[in-house]
C-alpha cells in the first residue's frame, strides 16, 4: 500500500520533508510597514547625526574659547579701542589742485555702515579685518598686487 501525500504539510510519501513551494505561503507582503533592518538604520543614523552635531558644536566652542585670550590681547596691543579703525583719507586731491570726497574712503565707509546693521556683534578686530580685505581687493581691481 502506497501512503497518501499531504500537500499541506509538505511532506514526502516516505515521511520526509521536501523543499518548500511558495504555494505554502501566502502572497501578502504588508507594504505600509518599514523592515525592521531599515528602520534601525533610520534610528541610528539620527542618532549619529545628534551626536556628530554635538562633538562639531563643542569643538566650534572650543576654538572660541581658545581664540577669546588672542583677541582680547591683540585688542589691547593695537589701540583699535582707543583709535578706531582707519577708513582712509577723507579728501583726495586732484590734478589741478583742488580737493574732493575720496570716492574709496566713501564706499569703504558705506561697506562698513552695511556690515555694521548686518552684524552688529561684531568688534573693532573685525571691522579692522573687513577693511584690511576691502583695500587688498581695492588693490587687486586696480591691477595692483595680489592684495597681500
């Protein structure tokens, strides 16, 4: 006598297991659920994005903190508090002898007067950096040197 097949249970004639068949399993697949390997993907990239913005955070105050000393001494070396940032000269003299706004002392001013509403935090090392930068541009439009 020959023993039945049970197709539900997959199971051999002999008793044994054969390979499975995808007629076993039921063709739904939820889709409106993220595997699980891709939702702690998710998370530990937040995570980790969380914390490199912290160590980027305490490394931004760090070098603050170092530069707070530097700035403060380079203040008090300079006199920048005392005499202010030099703009250049008020008037510039013309071929025939007579004088003249300066029109680069005008936009110099005018540029510093923007900066100064855009970012008012800013201190006299800051503006002496500005119109260090303005005057090598100054000089590298007008075919001068490189501006250093």
């Amino acid at each position: 006598m020959q023993a039945k097949s049970s197709g539900a249970m997959g199971l051999s004639p002999k008793g044994r297991k054969s390979t499975l068949s995808l007629e076993a399993f039921p063709a739904y697949v939820p889709t409106n659920r993220l595997p699980a390997y891709r939702y702690a993907n998710g998370v530990r990239s937040r995570v980790l994005r969380y914390w490199l913005r912290q160590v980027a955070l305490l490394t931004q105050l760090a070098h603050e903190t170092r530069n707070f000393h530097h700035r403060i001494a380079t203040t008090l070396r300079s006199r920048l508090f005392d005499r202010g940032v030099d703009l250049g000269p008020i008037h510039e003299r013309l071929f025939d002898g007579s004088y003249r706004e300066c029109s680069e002392t005008r936009a110099r001013t005018e540029d510093m007067l923007r900066l100064a509403n855009q970012k008012p935090h800013l201190t006299c090392l800051d503006t002496d950096l500005f119109v260090s930068g303005w005057n090598a541009g100054a000089r590298f439009h007008a075919g001068g040197n490189s501006g250093t």
